[in-house]
C-alpha cells in the first residue's frame, strides 16, 4: 500500500463557526500525521467566503482509489457533523503527498 496525502476542496454554503471547525478538523486529525507534516500542509484552511481545503493521508493501491477514500471519509465527517453536500458541496481531489515505502 501507498499513503497519499490528498486534498479535498469544498464549499460551506452556510456559515460555519470556530467550534464547528475545530471540531472537523479533530475528527480527521488521524488522517493528517508524518507525511503531511513532512509535505508542510496544514489539515484544514479556510478562506473568506466559505471556501475550503483539507488535506488527508489515505493508504490505497493507487491514486484513484486514493482520492474517492479521501472524499468519502470527509463527506461522511461533514455529514455527521450535521454538513451535508449541499451545504458544503466538494470539489475535485488532487495528490499533494506520496509516501510509497508504506
């Protein structure tokens, strides 16, 4: 297996305060360890008007199946912290970080 780090963009289409964040960003902090941290990017970054990164480490056989791990595993966080996709719609995933002695 490879561990990827792959960001996953998105869209709070309502508002969202500090708490809430902290409380996404505690709830993915295990997908976001060595190689991350070795890449230097920050797990969640928010911009004025609602937009949004995150960055997680998944281990997959490949790129592919790297990204739909990473959407699903914040699609369900967002979900389970009351954000469906339409309140916070994702965009595309990218590969950011490769780690293939894992």
């Amino acid at each position: 297996m490879t561990t990827y780090v792959i960001t996953v963009p998105g869209t709070f289409l309502t508002d969202v305060d500090d708490a809430a964040l902290s409380e996404l960003a505690r709830r993915l902090a295990s997908h976001h360890t060595d190689l991350s941290e070795t890449e230097d990017v920050e797990l969640l970054t928010v911009h004025e008007g609602g937009a949004f990164s995150v960055r997680l480490e998944v281990e997959a056989p490949d790129r592919a199946t790297a990204e739909d791990k990473a959407v699903h595993l914040l699609a369900g966080t967002l979900e389970d912290l009351g954000r469906p996709e339409k309140d916070a719609p994702l965009g595309p995933p990218a590969v950011t970080g490769v780690d293939g002695d894992s």
